[in-house]
C-alpha cells in the first residue's frame, strides 16, 4: 500500500510546489517598505533646479511616485497610462527621474505630454537606493502622511491602475484624517 | 587517444589559466581600499549582496547601472566606518533580504535552511530499508518473505 501512496503523495506535493513556484514572477521583489513612512528626500525640480521636490512637496494628498527614465522602454510604454491617470486628475503624480539626462527627459515630456505634478532629478541614483528601486519603471503609491501604500514594479496600464491600485489610493484617501 | 589526453591536459592548462588570471577579468573597476582588510571586507560585503536586476549574480559579478551604484554605496559606508551588519542591514531596509545570498533564518527560510537537513534524513530512512530488505533477502530467506508478508499487510 505504501509502496504505491508514497510516490504518488511525493509527485503532488512537486506538483504542488512548481505549480506554485512557476505562477511566482522572481522580477517582482516585494518592497520592505509597504506601511512604512516614505524615504525622505529633497531634490531639484526638473523644470526649474532652483526648486526642490521631495517628500514634503508630496505630503499632504494620496499621491502617486512614479519612477522613470528616458533610456527605459518600459517608462515609455506605461507613458499614456500616465496621462490618462493625471487627465482623470483623482491621484497626482510625481515623477523620480532616475539617472538620467534632465535635457532628454525635458524633451520626452514636451514631446510625449507631462502627466507630472513636478519631477525630481536623482542625477547620481542615491534617492533611489533609498526607496529600494532597482528597475525602471517603478511606482509607488503614497498616502497623505507619507506612508508607503503600494508598489508596483514594470509599466503600468489602465487595468492595474483601475483594478489595484486606484481603490486602494481612494481607501487611503476615506481614511485621511 | 593520446590525442584526446592531450586536449584533456590542454583545456584544463587554458581554465587554470584563465582562473588565476581572474583579476584581470574583474568587473569591478574602482580602486582598491589602501587598508587591505577592508578591501577584503568590501570584497566579502559585494560577493554576498545581490545584484537586483540581474538576480542571479551578486553586485561584485555584475556591470548593471544598480549594480555599480550599490558597490559605490558599499564602498562609502565602509569608508565612514560603518561595520559590516550595518552594510547588510541598510540594503535589507531598501530591498528586503532577498538582497542577501545568505538569507537569515526565519518562518519564510526555514523550510529552505531545513530542507538539506530534511532530505539527508528522508534519504537515511530509505538507504536504512533498503538495506534492511536486501540483507534479509540475501542471508534469510524466510525472513525476507516474512518482510514482504507484513509489508503487504501494511
């Protein structure tokens, strides 16, 4: 009786175990900083460097982090989500402009449309370590106090914008004191 | 035959040589530290830290932009004498300990730090019974169908 149980039981938990295992997408890393108080920073704005933007700039509303770059395919492709997002006006959006040229990201976002409140330029990347960034694009959804709500890592569509990550920037704004 | 040999001794002479020369090969371009023992801290630090985007190399293995921007993070945190847990604990704050090759042990990696353990001893059992049966089939006869007759009882 063993003889035959014991293989079998051994094969479904495998089963079990890839079935498991191979849905898991290894890119998405879960962030450590979900329900924590946001990394503060202060950088220069984009448009004009001898203002900054930063964690205080964003406090105060829900507010969406969205991390980007002119050399990132994936930030190119998510970039009419974006609009679409800033068009509907319910959450702004900041931008991190990570590593990048500001002249090229200027450019792409007179030429593409700026769905962004205000962009902040991280020249040498040190801001984005901070936030545990390690691929573009990444976005981050804030609550009024500065806590870390969401992350979502790679581009974003209508679909995960409506389906996970609008409510629970709604949520965050019923609960605001 | 000979032939073979001596592409044997060949190639094997070429991967010596291409793993003592390993310096030469290095990734990491930047300068070493003028203390040797922390160039050795630094050395250990990167080869255990992983490299995000490209997951299955630490950032000492590996040219990606985050890569060389967390050896330089690295670099500087040991140069304001900051000790080696301090170093892993700012990278698991940011990116969690899936940075770590060497993951604590926890509720979510026990089963991953128990399972050579696991294996070693469902393996033990299953030698141990074959053993068992084969020595009964080889010197008793009667014992071994004995074995057999409770087994299918089971």
């Amino acid at each position: 009786m063993w003889r035959y149980f014991l293989p079998i039981a051994f094969f479904v938990l495998l089963v079990g175990f890839f079935l498991r295992g191979l849905s898991l997408d290894p890119s998405e890393i879960p962030s450590p900083l979900l329900g924590k108080p946001a990394p503060a920073f202060a950088l220069p704005s984009l448009d004009d460097p001898a203002k900054t933007v930063g964690t205080d700039t964003m406090k105060g509303e829900v507010a969406l982090l969205n991390v980007w770059g002119t050399w990132c395919a994936g930030c190119r492709q998510e970039h009419d989500t974006l609009m679409a997002i800033a068009a509907a006006g319910e959450v702004p959006i900041y931008g991190l402009n990570w590593k990048d040229d500001p002249d090229a990201a200027r450019q792409m976002l007179r030429q593409m449309g700026n769905p962004y409140v205000a962009n902040g330029v991280d020249a040498d990347g040190r801001v984005a370590i901070d936030w545990g960034v390690y691929g573009a694009p990444e976005t981050f959804l804030l609550a009024a106090d500065g806590t870390v709500i969401y992350k979502h890592i790679g581009p974003l569509n209508l679909g995960i914008w409506q389906q996970d990550i609008l409510p629970l920037a709604l949520q965050a704004r019923e609960q605001q004191p | 035959m000979i032939r073979i040999l001596a592409a044997r001794i060949f190639a094997t002479i070429a991967i010596a040589g291409m793993l003592a020369s390993g310096a030469a090969f290095a990734i990491d371009s930047s300068e070493d530290f003028e203390d040797p023992r922390m160039q050795a801290r630094y050395e250990k630090l990167t080869a255990e830290l992983r490299c995000l985007v490209c997951q299955n190399q630490t950032i000492a293995d590996s040219n990606a932009g985050l890569a060389v921007d967390l050896r330089r993070e690295t670099r500087q945190m040991l140069l304001d004498g900051k000790t080696d847990d301090q170093i892993r604990t700012f990278m698991v704050e940011r990116y969690g300990n899936f940075v770590l090759y060497r993951p604590p042990v926890d509720s979510n990696t026990l089963l991953l730090w128990g399972a050579p353990a696991i294996l070693l001893l469902g393996g033990a059992i299953v030698a141990a019974v074959v053993i068992r049966r084969r020595a009964g089939m080889k010197f008793d006869d009667e014992e071994g169908d004995e074995l057999a007759h409770e087994e299918s009882n089971a």
